[in-house]
C-alpha cells in the first residue's frame, strides 16, 4: 500500500516542466519510430540511452517509460493504412486493421487500436504497481541456488521462443555470455580474455554493446536492404484522416465487449512476464482468443474492430508485465526492458529485491509515467497529430540512416568518452549485423551478455557453498521449483508438437 501511495504522489513531478517536456518528447519519438516501418522504439531508446547521463535518474526513467509505452502502440499506425506494421508486435493489428481501411474506415480502425492500446498499457501498469512489491517480496525467498536456476530458466525460455531457429538462438547467447566473461573476474582479483590489452581490463561497456547491436546493425541492415517503399509513400500520400474520425461510436465498443479488453489485457499482462515473450506472442494469442470465443471467427481478417482491439490490447499490456522480471529480478522481459534495465545500471540502481524497498522513490516516477502514457498520451497524440503520422513513412531513407548512424557514434563516444568504446560499438554493430543476416536472433546474445555475470556468479558461489556438489540445485526447493519450470516449458514449447494452423490464416 505504501508503494501505491508512492506512486500516486509521484505523479505530482509530471508538473515539472523538464520532466513533462521529456515524458511528451519521449511518447513522440517513440510513436514516429514505431511508425516507420523498419525503425523500432529499441532503436530509439538505444539511440537515446546516452543523453540519459545529463538527466537525473527520475527523468531518465520516466522517458524511457513514455519511449516504451508509445513503442507498443505506434506501429499501428502504418500496420492499419499501408499494411506494413512498424512493430512486430502490430502484425496481428494489420489482419484486421488494414481491411477496414480499405473499406474506407481507417480513421476508425485507428481509434479502437488506440482505445485498445490505452486500456492495455492503464490495465498492465496498474497490475505493475499492484503486483510489483508482492513478488519483490517473495523473490526474498530465493536463496543462491535458486537464483541460479531462475536465471538459467529465463535464458532457456528466451532461446526456445525463438520458434524455427532455437540453434541459432542458442548459439547467439553463447556469444553474449562469451563476451560478458571479458575482464576482471567476478569473485577473484584476475583478467580473464584481454590478451593484454588494458582497455579490456575493465571489460566490453553496456553502452557500445546496446548501440552496437542496434542502432548501428539496422543501418547495415538497411544499406543492404532492397525493399521497395515507394508503393507505401504514394498510398500515405493518399490517406486524408479528420480528427473526429478516430472516435469509435459506443455502439461499437459495446459489440465488443469489455470481457475482449479486459481478458486480452491479462495475456498480455502474463505473457509479458515471460523473458524472451515480447509483444508479438501477447498479441497473438490475444487474437487467436478473440477467433475463437467469437461467434463470427469468419469476419476475422476481413475488417472486424475486434481483432484490432485484442492485439493492441495485449501487446500494450506487455508493457507492464516485462517489467515484472526486469525490476524484481534483474531479467529483461523483451529487448526494451533490457536496455532499460541498462539505464537502471548505469545510473547505479541495482535491480533486484531490495530494489522495491530499498530505491522505490525512484522506481515509482516511472511506473507513474508508463500509466500517465496510457491513459493521457495515447488519445491525446492520435487525436492531435495522428492525421500527420502516415506521412512519416514518406521521410527519405538515406537521409534518415544516415542521421540514425551518426547519432549511434556519437552517441557511443560522448557516453563514455572512450575512442575504444566507440570503436567497440562499431565492432558490436558489425557482429550483430551478420548475425542478424544469417538468421541468429540478437536479442539472445544481448540477454546473455546482461545476465551472464550474475548467472556465472551465482553458480560459481552455489558450488562453492556445497562443496562442488551439483545435486544442490535438485536439493533446495526453490532452485528445484525453476528446475521443474524449465522442463515444463521446454516440453511445451519444444517437445510437443505446436498447432499447424494460425488464426491468421483460419482469419483469412
């Protein structure tokens, strides 16, 4: 209850000028990134992360929150009027979204992706407050063992997620866990894989490896990319949106029922607690919810508002539920929680337990911030400028990467003013560009770099403690718990075989 009050008084910095100026600047850029399709809000934040040395940590945070919040819903946009998501996790909203542009009702299809995305992003905050202190609390219970596992557990679910390309996967967070091994040891007074090289004595900086794998490998991505945008330039030049289009009728929000928000909103909430699950996963199991307790599964796919509400409802609420592992345990829920866990450890607040007692006057402007982009944000920015937003997709791509490029470098020197870390960044950005060409996710390699010290740590500590005897991880109940976890979730993910058919395609 004392951290709900918190958090409700937090709101009250919303009034600084600064704070609100970055909050609404953050949501914006957040929303345009999204919205061009092949730009994420992780670039965005990944391109921003340096500018969050000349802030204080609330307002650091509160924009990365507003950059989060206004990532999930801001691919919408062109999934509904050109039929290319700007996120991956609007590709469920486009089934349904782009059909009813083309039936001319775009504008509308706009408004219940923003009625769904607001109620999503307010139901998966304010479950993040409610729920945030209880498992703080229990996470008390786990003991060194048991932390081992957990982690363990989250790096196996993140490479199994990855669905046709496990391998890879596995492989990718081999290299993010190779690379976390470098410079000094994490329990001995020794230099492990500098070859000499002193600049790697304090090892590879968060810094370069975020922007690397980033920023700097969708640019190689792009230069090498033949995609042909110029059909989706004309048909945004086309669009004519008024603002009073946008407002879904009552009647429409009454055919679809508050149970499709609400109950979308609790897989995405719980799908977003899963590491590795994403926005994506939320959205698609929220729709195939919708086709199947719908009494027209046939409509999906051909222009039904109700499908538009599931996705965005879901992916939106994901919002809140990464945020549970990332803040309680120091485990990335998707690509943006990692690198906002990066601003977390960067500022020297350490994610974890103590983290919701111990530092909860900093962590609530943020949660305050996510909720106040939901409700306020969401509405207010389609309504203002949203007639604006497809045009986004008409900024010329060379000048754009070419800025996007710049910003990475600079950015990569001035957050540590180390010509070797800018050079690390490129090297990072390089790596990940082939991985990425050749079908490895880079996510794995990112969350293997992240987790490893702490994973290394405690299985270095837990062996320590019981002699070299590794049944400790079989003989102590919380490490068996995740144990279990793990096999339960590759049996289902990986052993039993996954239905053959989408709703996607029973929608079409």
């Amino acid at each position: 209850m004392d951290f709900i009050l918190l958090v409700i008084n937090s709101f009250s910095l919303l009034l600084d000028p600064l704070n609100l100026t970055y909050v609404i600047l953050g949501f914006v850029i957040g929303t345009i990134f999204a919205a061009i399709p092949g730009l994420t809000a992780t670039l965005a934040m990944a391109l921003l992360l340096p500018l969050t040395y000349t802030l204080s940590v609330e307002t650091a945070l509160m924009a990365s929150a507003s950059i989060y919040m206004a990532g999930m819903c801001g691919g919408s946009i062109t999934a509904t009027t050109i039929n290319i998501p700007g996120a991956p996790s609007s590709m469920m909203t486009a089934l349904d979204g782009y059909p009813m542009h083309q039936q001319g009702k775009g504008a509308l299809a706009l408004g219940h992706a923003a009625l769904g995305s607001m109620f999503g992003g307010a139901v998966g905050a304010l479950l993040l407050i409610a729920v945030a202190p209880f498992v703080a609390e229990l996470s008390l219970l786990v003991k060194t063992t048991g932390k081992f596992s957990l982690l363990a557990f989250a790096m196996v679910v993140v490479v199994i997620a990855q669905r046709g390309r496990i391998p890879q996967a596995g492989l990718a967070a081999c290299i993010g866990l190779m690379l976390a091994t470098v410079g000094l040891d994490a329990m001995e007074p020794i230099t492990r894989f500098t070859f000499g090289y002193s600049n790697l004595t304090a090892g590879i900086d968060l810094m370069p490896v975020i922007i690397g794998t980033f920023a700097i490998a969708e640019v190689l991505m792009q230069a090498i990319s033949s995609r042909d945008i110029s059909a989706a330039t004309a048909a945004a030049d086309k669009v004519k949106i008024r603002r009073r289009d946008f407002l879904p009728p009552l009647s429409d929000i009454r055919e679809i029922g508050f149970s499709c928000y609400f109950k979308s909103c609790l897989i995405g909430y719980f799908v977003g607690t899963l590491p590795g699950a994403g926005g994506s996963m939320g959205s698609f199991l929220a729709y195939t919810e919708a086709v199947r307790t719908s009494p027209e599964p046939e409509t999906f796919g051909k222009g039904n508002p109700k499908g538009i509400v599931a996705s965005e409802s879901a992916n939106n609420a994901v919002c809140g539920g990464a945020m549970v592992p990332m803040l309680t345990f120091g485990i990335p829920g998707d690509p943006i929680t990692a690198i906002m866990l990066g601003v977390l450890v960067i500022n020297g607040i350490q994610p974890g337990p103590q983290l919701m007692s111990d530092q909860a006057g900093l962590i609530a402007p943020m949660l305050a911030a996510l909720l106040f982009s939901a409700v306020v944000l969401i509405p207010l920015t389609l309504y203002l400028i949203g007639p604006y937003f497809i045009k986004i997709v008409s900024v010329r791509k060379d000048v754009l990467y070419s800025v996007i490029a710049l910003l990475a470098v600079v950015g990569s020197y001035v957050a540590t003013y180390s010509t070797f870390q800018m050079f690390m960044a490129l090297g990072m950005g390089v790596l990940a560009f082939y991985l990425r060409r050749n079908g490895f996710p880079v996510i794995t390699m990112l969350l293997g770099y992240i987790l490893g010290p702490n994973l290394e740590e405690f299985l270095r500590r837990s062996l320590a403690l019981s002699n070299g005897d590794p049944t400790t991880f079989l003989t102590n109940l919380d490490s068996l718990f995740f144990v279990l976890l793990t096999l339960v979730f590759v049996y289902f993910l990986v052993i039993r075989k996954p239905a053959t058919k989408t709703p996607a395609s029973q929608a079409k």
